[in-house]
C-alpha cells in the first residue's frame, strides 16, 4: 500500500517561512514515474491546487495565490517531494496535502491524483 507521509508543517507568524516535505513509501511505488501536487483546504472549503511538479522535476505549476512565494522541488533518490513556504501569509493558513498521479506529468487537477497524504497543518498568524 502506498504511503505519502507529510511533515513540517505548525505556526509561524505572517512573513515567515516553512518547509513541508513528503515521503512516499511503497514496495510497488515508483515515486520517479509519478507526477506529484500539493493542494491544501480550509474547513468548510473545497481542496484548492497549490503547486505541482513532474516526474523529473522539469515542469511546475502554482496557483496564482502563492507564485513567487512558493516552490515546489523534488528528490527522486529519497522520494521526497518538499515545499518551500515564504512569506507566508495568514489567508495561507489551511491543511496542506500532497498526492501523487501515475501519469507523471504536472498536473493541476485533483482528480488525476491517486494517492493522498494524510495531511498537515499550517497555521499563519497576523
């Protein structure tokens, strides 16, 4: 069963910085032949699309809410997919999730995701 395990998440004070990381595991997961997203959600909102990279790093998206702030990256040799956080902003509060799609391509729609982390808290006070 695959597993995508964020961390790195917490508080931080608007202006600040985090970084979120997640760590995919499986013995039939082959994290370099997936496309890989964050998203993230607000209690009582939908899942918004944050930032997503392809299989070999060279394609990236963001959402217009957090370009130039956020960078999505990825280590193929210790299947990790990192999000770098700065100058973070309290509306940026909300769950982060990363996911995973076997296309392999950067792909901003949720659907196409297969697999889910099981979330981590962001929380960005004024």
């Amino acid at each position: 069963q695959v597993q995508l395990v964020e961390s790195g998440g917490g508080l931080v004070q608007a202006g600040g910085s985090l970084r979120l990381s997640c760590a995919a595991s499986a013995r039939t997961f082959t994290f370099s032949r997936h496309g890989m997203g964050w998203f993230r959600q607000v209690l009582g909102k939908e899942r918004e699309f944050v930032a997503t990279i392809s299989r070999t790093g060279g394609s990236t998206y963001y959402a217009d809410s957090v370009k130039g702030r956020f960078t999505i990256s990825r280590d193929n040799a210790k299947n990790t997919v990192y999000l770098q956080m700065n100058s973070l902003k309290p509306e940026d509060t909300a769950v982060y999730y990363c996911a995973a799609n076997p296309v392999g391509t950067a792909t901003v729609l949720l659907r196409d995701y297969d697999y889910w982390g099981q979330g981590a808290q962001v929380t960005v006070s004024s």
